[in-house]
C-alpha cells in the first residue's frame, strides 16, 4: 500500500509540473519554471525511490499511465482543450491497462 501512496505522490507531483510548463511560457516565467524544476525533481526522486523494490515495467506504466490520463483531464478543464471520441477511447484504453496491471495475479513457476 505504501507504494501505491508513493507513487500516486509522485503522479502529482509529475502533473503539477507538466501543468505549469503550460504556464512557464517556454521558460519566460520565471515562477512556473521554477515549479516545472522542482515538482519534476520530487517526481522523479520518488519514482526512483519505488522502483527500487518493485518492477520496474508495472511502476513506469502505471506512472505514465496515471500522470497522461490527468494531464489530459486538466488540459480540458484548465485550457479548454478538445474532447473527441479517440482520446476519450485512449484514455479508456489507458485506465483498462493499468487497472489490469493493478490485479492481484498469482506467480507460476515454469
């Protein structure tokens, strides 16, 4: 459970700053670019934290997965971008993949 509180702040944080490149106007704000830095360095330093005792492939999928799907969601409600029927269908896609990589699976031996 730890892990998945780890990585859900890590998410957040990942998101706060692809949110504020939006508002760092290509490095010519100084305040956002600052946030954009610092949320990206927390973001990152945790996911190296939860990688350490996890697979790596099921924490980056579900890192990816979860910060693309609420950077999309802000993009809409924040900067009022367009909703069409392939992303809705994507991020569907995107909450069905990691809501299997999220099962409980029993391990085989081979």
């Amino acid at each position: 459970m730890k892990t998945y509180l780890l990585l859900g702040i890590s998410i957040l944080f990942e998101v706060a700053g692809a949110t504020a490149m939006k508002y760092s106007e290509g490095f010519t704000n100084f305040t956002a670019s600052l946030v954009v830095i610092l949320c990206y360095i927390l973001a990152i330093s945790m996911y190296i934290i939860i990688t350490k005792d996890n697979e790596i492939g099921i924490i980056n999928a579900l890192w990816s997965g979860g910060g693309t799907l609420l950077v999309m969601l802000l993009g809409v409600g924040l900067f009022h971008e367009s909703v069409t029927m392939s992303k809705v269908f994507g991020l569907t896609l995107i909450i069905a993949g990691m809501m299997g990589l999220t099962v409980p699976r029993k391990e085989r031996s081979v």
